[in-house]
C-alpha cells in the first residue's frame, strides 16, 4: 500500500511518518528522534490546526488527491476533470518518489547544515519559529493554477516554504521552467526532497532537471531576496502564516515588494498581500481546500508593478 509522509502531531513537537514505517520526531529544542513502527496504512491529516504559540516554522506540503474538495458551493470553481485526472497520475508518480528516498541519509545531510532556524530571533512575534504553517495544497488545485497563469518556458518558478519539495516537482513534470525552485526553513524536511530529487527520473520532467532546485533559507532574511528577484512566478500555501489581521501578509508583502521584478506574478492561498504596496489583485481562484471542512481554497493572484 502506498503511503504518504503526513504530520502526525502539531504541538508541542512535530512528527511526521515516513514511507519506511519510521516515525521522525521534530522536538522544539530541535532535536530529532526517529523511531521504526513497521508497516503503516496510508495517512490524511485532518483539518489544519493553526497555533499562536512559538513552534517548528514548517510546511511539509501533502498533496490532496485530485478529486478531493472541501466544503462550500462548486460555483466559480474552475479544476477541470482534466486537472483532476493528471493530479491522480501526478500523486501516484510522487508518492512512488518518496517511498525511494532514503530517510536516514536525509536527516544526516541536515544535521549538517547551518540551521537557519537558530539564527532567528524568538522575540520577534513575526518571525518564521512562530509560525506554524503546515498545511495541505490540493494538487489538482495547483495544477489548474499554473493552466491558468501559462507562464512561457522562458519563466523561472519559485515555492516558498516548499516542505519536501513535491509541489517544485509537480510544475517541473507538467510544464517547462528556465528554473524551477523551492525554500524551506527546515533542513530535515528540505533533504528529504533533495533526496527525491535524485531519484526522480529526468526524463519525466518537462523541465530540465538541471534547473530544479531546493534551497534553505527563511523567507523573509535578506540572503533569500536574490531568489525573488530571479523568480517570474512565486507561489505562496500561505493558510497559517501569521499575520496581525489574520488575512494580510504584511511582512512577507514588504520582502517580495524589496526585491521582485516588475511584471513578476504571486500567487498567494488563503491570504493576500499588502496592496498599499504596489501589487495588482489580478484574479481570486476558487478550489478544493483540503484544511478546511467548510469552506474553498482562494488563490489570489497578483502581478507585482514595480516600485
């Protein structure tokens, strides 16, 4: 049976389950704990849980399967059968990637790493250890957002807070990029999907895999802005980043306003920027919200003016 890594328990550590049957535990201090339980049926987190309280700033994206939908009316929404039937195909090639990737590996190559998640100061109550943004992003959601935009090849794409990385290698099997990249906060789960990212086939993808890559990194330091600036299309599954009015991305607005090209397109779900700043709101898509048992997904689009 095939499984998904899926967050198993949100506070006061994190865990996730690994296609091996091992049980990777995320303690607050940073620590990690990895524990075998054997065979383990498929797992779907429930209805997100947002804290307030200082945790992991992480978002290993899980991919809904196509078909799945939260709740509210089918009006407007705009998922085609067509979206549905290659995120199916898309979530069984995924899934086949991570079952491969070899965990223990992983979790070596990130303690090696320099964590950016110490160099954060706690105190700063909009600072990425104080969000807790694990969420899922219906695939067959995202894949009709990228129909929808139809960016040319010569566009480079970028997810921030890519988790594993599964949505950097969906746009890269279905469309072709100049560069196809994520950032992640969390080194553990971003080796994870660097490890899937050597096993993945080449000749799958429509972008070269040369050109698709994970990086660490916070959001919003000032070493990531180089990565907006070369970016054409960013995406954002923002559900639980923080925000003082609980809809508006106000500092994230005012990283991507610092360093984004005029003309370059954010997509932002189930938040929105800062349009004192000079960001158009160019469409609101509607979709399946896999956090929600009430309410659709909105996927707001924005092209970036210039300053």
């Amino acid at each position: 049976m095939r499984i998904l890594a899926a967050l198993a328990l949100l506070t006061p550590s994190a865990a996730f389950l690994l296609p091996s049957g091992c049980l990777l535990t995320l303690q607050p201090s940073l620590s990690r704990q990895v524990s075998c339980l054997g065979s383990v049926p498929q797992l779907r987190a429930g209805p997100i849980i947002c804290s307030s309280k200082p945790s992991l700033g992480i978002r290993p994206t899980l991919l809904a399967r196509g078909g799945a939908a939260g709740g509210g009316s089918d009006e407007g929404r705009f998922v085609t059968d067509e979206d549905e039937r290659v995120a199916e195909e898309l979530q069984e090639w995924l899934e086949d990637v991570f079952m491969e990737v070899d965990y223990e590996k992983a979790l070596d190559a990130a303690d090696l790493e320099e964590d950016p998640r110490f160099e954060q100061d706690e105190a700063d109550a909009g600072s990425a250890l104080d969000e807790f943004t694990y969420g899922e992003m219906d695939l067959a959601f995202f894949l009709a957002i990228l129909r929808h935009l139809d960016p040319p090849p010569t566009a480079s794409f970028l997810d921030i807070g890519s988790g594993r990385g599964q949505l950097c290698l969906a746009a890269a099997r279905v469309r072709p990029w100049s560069a196809c990249r994520g950032v992640e906060l969390m080194p553990e789960v971003l080796h994870i999907g660097r490890g899937a990212l050597e096993i993945a086939d080449p000749s799958l993808l429509k972008t070269d895999a040369a050109a698709l890559e994970l990086l660490l990194g916070d959001m919003y330091a000032e070493e990531t802005q180089a990565l907006y600036t070369a970016s054409d299309v960013v995406f954002v599954y923002a559900t639980c980043l923080s925000s003082e009015d609980g809809k508006t991305l106000k500092r994230l607005s005012d990283a991507l306003a610092a360093s984004l090209r005029p003309g370059s397109r954010v997509v932002i779900v189930n938040k929105e920027l800062d349009t004192s700043l000079p960001f158009t709101l160019t469409d609101t898509l509607i979709g399946p919200n896999p956090d929600s048992v009430n309410a659709d997904a909105r996927a707001f689009v924005y092209t970036f003016e210039g300053q």
